[in-house]
C-alpha cells in the first residue's frame, strides 16, 4: 500500500479510508482512540455523513474493529452532535441507540457520559429555532467514554484538575471561617470537617461537562488556510476535547488514534503531549491542509502541501521515535 499523507516526529496522518487503515494497526496496541465522526444529520455535508437510517450500524463498524484495537486498559471516546428527525421538531435518538449497540452488542462498558457545551454556538437547527422560534438552540454535544474494562481501564483525572475557584482557594486558606463546628452535618446530609478541606489538591475536580467554545478565528492552522488561499475544515474539532481526554486517558508515549481527523486536532495534540498518534481521514484535501498544524515555515507548507495533494508522502522528521509499521 502506497502511502499518501505525512509523518511527524511522533505520528503519521494518512489519506485513505479509516476502516481499511484501522485494520492495518496491530491488535490491543492502542491506548485511546478519540474521534468526531461526521455527525447523523439530515443534510448532507461537504466532510461526508452518513444518514440517521444508516448511522448506528454504519459507526458499529468502527466499533467492532476499535474494540479489536484496543489494549485492555484502553479507552474510546467519540464526540456526537445533537440532531432532529426530518421535518418535525423531535429530537433524534440517534446517540443513544449509537450507546445501546456499543455497549449490547459490541462489548464496550459505559466508562462515563461527557457533555461538551460550547458557549459560542450558533442558533440551531434554524427551522426549529430562528423561523419558528419552537425550540432553544443546540450547544451541547455528547461524548461516549468507552472502555473495555472498567476495573482496568487506565484514568487518572488527577491529570485534568481544574483550577481552584476564589471562595475554595479562601477555604482551603482559612477553613474555620466556613466551618463553624468540626463534624457539622449539611442538609443532604455530608458531614464536613475542618481536616477534610486542610489538603490542597493542585486543583479542583472536573465536571463531566465540559466548556469550550469552538471559535478560533486566529490560529496557525488558519492563519496559513488564509495566505495559501485554502478552505479550514468546516466542523474542526476544538483542540481542548482531545487535550483533556489525551490527558485523562494515557500517559507520555502510548498511543492515540483519531479514525476521522478532519484537521488532524487530535494529532497535533497528542503530538505537543508526548503521545504517539496515528490519524486517518478519506479526504485528501483534508489531510493536505492538515499539514499547516506540523510546519513553522510558509514555504516548507505550501511545499509539503503540494507533495500531498500530488499523492505523495512528507517525512516532517529525520528522527521518527516510532517505526511506521507501528502505526499502520
């Protein structure tokens, strides 16, 4: 197999169909697989979707060859955006039947449900929301944490710890003053104690809902989209969803894998984490531009941009710390 795409010092993005690629990876080597795949809508996009009627089965595909994939102690996330069924304001059940056929049939567990809320979204669907004004917008996506085995399952949320809040970084400087009486009992019924709130963590829990808006407008990647004249991604993933999970999920050198990396997100990510990476998307102008998130130089990317779209491989690194064959 010829391969079209390029390689970084950590990981490769490849043009090609992600099924037939995913296949080449060698079985439980993957720590965590962490993807956006064309969302269930019902029109069509230019980054390719499958139908509601479709959907389930056509992504239990994916999930039957992730599941081969994984380690025993690996992780897969998957991002889904909200939708409704056609020409009537019902909210479509579509992820929850994609949570029903992973878990029943395939095998994965249920780790735990995120909720991604961007606070910068769009009023949608416009039917239902601008012209009819029957339904409030659409600004939270879900995302399935899979894992294979929950009791192994590698996590360590003391890797995504959140900063303190003023009024907490205030208890944990003068716990007296919130506690009036040692083992005093809240009304749900918690007992507080002054030596329970003495310990500082580095940092607070996070929820399982996560806010990040998606609104970049200045970045690398379209920063140079713009001076070579080049469409960005229309649906880019916001670089905060694989950073936290990448963080949660594995640790410095295991191995990430986005099956439908669009921009390639994930892998630039994984690749400023430490992590080995591999990303597959079926569109060649996608990975092409996907490039400009690897090159500092203008020249260098139109260059590596050109080589890709001409069907050729870029080699961004003389110093490759993971074989190909690893990868793919």
């Amino acid at each position: 197999m010829e391969l079209v795409g390029y390689r970084s010092g950590l990981g490769t993005c490849l043009q090609g169909d992600s099924f037939d690629l995913l296949g080449r990876v060698e079985d439980e080597s993957i720590q965590l697989i962490v993807t956006s795949p064309p969302f269930a809508l019902q029109r069509p996009k230019e980054y390719g979707n499958e139908t509601q009627h479709d959907y389930v089965e056509w992504l239990a595909e994916f999930g039957y060859l992730a599941y081969k994939k994984l380690r025993l102690d690996g992780s897969l996330v998957i991002d889904l955006g909200g939708a409704y069924e056609k020409g009537i304001p019902s909210y479509s059940l579509y992820q929850f039947r994609v949570l029903l056929k992973f878990c029943d049939d395939i095998g994965f567990r249920l780790a735990q449900p995120f909720y991604w809320h961007n606070p910068s979204a769009l009023p949608a669907p416009i039917e239902w929301v601008n012209k009819r004004k029957l339904r409030a917008k659409n600004s939270v996506n879900t995302i399935w944490w899979f894992c294979k085995d929950p009791l192994t399952c590698k996590a360590n949320v003391a890797h995504v710890l959140t900063p303190y809040s003023n009024r907490m970084k205030q208890l944990l400087d003068k716990p007296e003053d919130f506690i009036r009486q040692e083992g005093t009992a809240r009304p749900s019924g918690h007992v507080l104690g002054l030596a329970s709130w003495t310990n500082d963590n580095g940092g607070a829990i996070p929820p399982n809902m996560l806010q990040i808006p998606n609104s970049e407008s200045n970045s690398h990647y379209l920063r140079y989209c713009k001076e070579m004249n080049l469409k960005g991604h229309p649906a880019r993933f916001p670089s905060g969803i694989p950073d936290f999970f990448i963080r949660f999920l594995t640790d410095e050198g295991d191995m990430v894998v986005d099956i439908f990396s669009g921009s390639n997100t994930t892998g630039s990510v994984a690749e400023r984490l430490n992590r080995h990476w591999s990303s597959f998307d079926i569109s060649l102008e996608y990975v092409a531009n996907s490039i400009l998130r690897f090159v500092d130089d203008l020249d260098e990317a139109r260059e590596a941009h050109r080589t890709i779209l001409s069907g050729g491989f870029v080699n961004l690194s003389s110093s490759l710390q993971v074989p190909l064959s690893a990868s793919v």
